[in-house]
C-alpha cells in the first residue's frame, strides 16, 4: 500500500447491489463498526423510493443510482447484472474522484463484482467478499435441480462466478460456520482466511418500546418481517392464517407482513381469494421506526422460509429481530434457524402447515409460554447473538489488511456509548435490563393477548 494511503485513515469502498443503505441492516452496522474505528466509508447501492443519487448518513458516503427494471427471464437477470456492475463500475471511478479508497468490500447477490476488485487490484485496492447468499443453492430452491441444456448452464455458470469471487477475494466474511465451510470446501479457500461475522442486531437500539399506537385487546396479531421472494415461503403464512381463522374459528387472529419483494403483489391477490382481507395487512417497505412499532405490539412471530438447499444454510435476519424484541416465535426446523433460535423458538416439520399453526395455537393459549420464551429470546440473542462481538471479528478482518493494529477482542466488543431511555422518535423503551418492568411489558402483552381469547 502507497505511503499516501498509509498516512491518513484507510478508506473502504462497499459495494450492495440487492437493498439501499441504510435500510440494508447489516451492511449499516458494519459501516458504523467501520467509522467507529477511524475508517472512511463510502457505499455504493440503488436507490429507495424517494432517495436521492448522494447522501452523507453519519460519517457514510453513500452514492445511489436508479435500480434495473424488474427483471424476468433469463435475459432479464442478465440486463439487470450488467445494467447494475456498469452503474457500480462508474460510481466508484466518482468515488476515486473524491478519495483513493484502499479496499473494495462486496455483498453478494450477485457474484458478479470480483470483476471490478480486479479492475481495482493494480491501483493497489484489496478486496473483501462479504458472503449473504448461496447463489448456487438458490437456483435449486427456485428452480429445483437444474434439467436441460440451458438450465444446466445456468447452474454451472452461478458455479463458475461464485468460484471467481471466492478465487478473487483477499479475505471472505462469511454470515454462519454453513457458509464459511462452503468457502474453504467450494471456494478452495484456507480457513484463516474466512471469518464468521454473523447478522446479529444491534440490541442496544433494537428492543422493544412503548408503542404509539396501543395494540388491540381483543385479538391475537401474527407478524412477519422479511423480503417476500420465492425462496421466502410467506404463502405459508397464508395458509397458516387460513387454517386458524377459517378452519379452527379464531376469527380474532391477525396477520401484519412487513417487507417487500417479487411476490407482494401476487401475495396480495392470494390473500383476497382466501378470503383474508380483513385478517392480513401488508405494509410494504418499512424502517426501522415502523419495525419498532409493529414488533413492540405483536404477540407471535413467524419463520415460514422452507426448508431447501439455501434456507436450511442461512441465518434468517427474521429470527433475531423477533427475538431482540422479545417476542416467541414459530419456525420450520431449519438447521441455521435451530443455532440461532435455540430453545426460544417452536419448531415444525417443513411444510407442514397443520403443525405450523397447532404451534401458533400453543403460543395463543398459554401466555405463560409466550413470556418465558419471548424472555429466554432477549437473553439469547442480546448475551451471544449481539452484533457488538460480531462487530470486533468483522473490523479484525479490515485491520489485517491494511496493518492496523488490532484491537483486543474485548475492547472492540465493549459498548461505552449511555443506553437511552427514549429512541429517536421519542417512543420509551422498554428497560429489558429491568427485570421487573421487563416481566411487566410481557405480561401486559400477554394478558392483552388471552382476554382476546376468552
């Protein structure tokens, strides 16, 4: 690295081509971990609704550009992937323009930006592959193994990409120890060059508040959080809702579903053939404030991703967002949701949507339930889950490369900042270091939620 570069802070260019900045959870935690520890960022990603081409959001320089039409087909996919690496491809020469950037960190979907680490390489830029999703592994789930000619090739060049990246990358960050095996095993990669950085949240801003809006007293809300793709499963929660409002005469149950994705329209049309307008509201895109106030007032949970080749290896963000806000949760028994959920969580056999909503029943007709797993979930994710420890071995991989001195792991992890009484909105939080008034916010959610069902 140049003497340049060397003396004034290192500079780390982010590259995210599948969520904007700051809505991406996890790529915002690790670029405040970044700017915490004396590293300009700058942040390359589409837009949001409404966002404008540059933002500066506490010390992050983040350059947007339009999003691809929705792609359809395979030569949608395509023009979409290229349309989105040349706008990326041209935002980080304007990058460059403002200041050298001495590393290029890419979070996948796609596998496609190890072309431009390379393009960047003899400018003496390294390249860190932040590994989110198994593309491969999501080919299968989508479309199943791959059959003919074209679908074969499909496959093999997902195959292919990922392997250049693998190939090109100076160290991997990779979300669970199921993705940091395929590196080393797939990616032909030494193991001390993978390092596990899980998504846990930030549970210091993220736990639960005194919602604005009271939450009803007769009736049992279901909530889901999460992108709504194929690969999603959110139909089950449909057909969950079906089988207990239409079937099992809990005409007092509720379904709110947060996010957005490919499905939301044809979602929409399912619910209102099955007769659920009244129980499901989806909300569409939503922030942070609006995901405080729906998980603050909800009573259940639900995980509906199925079990296939990519599921069962991911970390669902889903998962421990409910649990950060103490809330019990029904999941399908995937094996990363099983390490992150431990005993906090109900689990069903994949697909099996009787189980499913016998489970939800459960939670329904024992409150008590609700409150010692909702309780046992904060503990969980805020004592090993927590993205503070995380945040250490995610900035360790980035003093590596740019010989910074490492930070003992303790001191990395260490939280000095006050916890506040009230969030940026103003809304009180609950005081989960409280025993007592913890007890009292679940037993005031769960007690609402069984006078519904008297």
């Amino acid at each position: 690295m140049s003497k340049r570069a060397r003396s004034s802070n290192p500079h780390v260019l982010i590259i995210v081509q599948n969520l904007p900045v700051p809505l991406d959870r996890r790529v915002w935690l690790e670029c405040q971990a970044l700017i915490a520890r004396g590293y300009r960022v700058s942040v390359i990603c589409p837009k949001g609704p409404g966002d404008p081409s540059r933002e500066h959001i506490d010390g992050v320089d983040i350059y947007k550009y339009a999003p691809a039409r929705e792609a359809k087909g395979l030569l949608g996919f395509i023009w979409e992937f290229a349309y989105s690496w040349v706008r990326t491809a041209l935002l980080s020469l304007a990058v460059r323009r403002n200041a050298r950037f001495d590393i290029l960190q890419a979070c996948n979907p796609p596998d496609t930006y190890w072309l431009l680490a390379l393009l960047w390489r003899p400018s003496g830029v390294r390249f860190v592959f932040d590994h989110h999703d198994l593309n491969p592994e999501l080919f299968i789930s989508r479309f199943g193994q791959p059959r003919g000619l074209l679908k074969s090739l499909e496959y093999r060049g997902l195959l292919w990409l990922e392997r250049r990246t693998f190939q090109a990358a100076d160290r991997i960050i990779s979300t669970n120890e199921s993705y940091r095996a395929i590196a080393i095993r797939r990616g032909h990669r030494k193991p001390e060059e993978v390092t596990v950085v899980r998504s846990g949240p930030d549970t210091t801003s993220m736990r639960p508040i005194y919602p604005e809006t009271p939450r009803a007293a007769n009736g049992i809300n279901l909530v889901y959080l999460g992108i709504m793709g194929p690969q999603d499963g959110v139909d089950q929660v449909l057909l969950v809702v079906d089988e207990l409002v239409h079937r099992r005469g809990r005409t007092n149950v509720t379904a709110t579903l947060l996010g957005f994705g490919d499905c939301l329209e044809d979602l929409k049309r399912q619910s209102t053939e099955r007769g659920l307008d009244k129980h499901v509201t989806f909300t569409g895109r939503v922030d942070r404030v609006q995901i405080a106030e729906h998980l603050s007032r909800a009573d259940i949970g639900l995980c509906p991703d199925l079990k296939t080749p990519l599921n069962d290896l991911s970390t669902m963000n889903k998962t421990m967002e409910y649990m950060a806000y103490g809330l019990p949760a029904v999941s399908f028994d995937l094996q990363e949701t099983l390490v992150s959920g431990g005993d906090t969580m109900l689990y069903v056999p994949s697909g099996d949507i009787t189980a499913f909503a016998d489970a939800v029943e459960t939670l329904i007709d024992n409150p008590q339930l609700r409150m010692r797993l909702g309780k046992d979930a904060r503990t969980r994710v805020s004592t090993l889950l927590d993205w503070r420890p995380q945040s250490a071995a995610y900035v360790s991989v980035f003093d590596d490369l740019t010989g910074l001195p490492t930070v003992a792991p303790e001191l990395a992890a260490a939280d000095t900042r006050p916890v506040a009484d009230v969030d940026p909105q103003g809304r009180r939080y609950v005081n989960v270091d409280d025993p007592e008034e913890f007890d009292r916010y679940l037993v005031e959610r769960s007690t609402s939620a069984e006078r519904s069902t008297r």
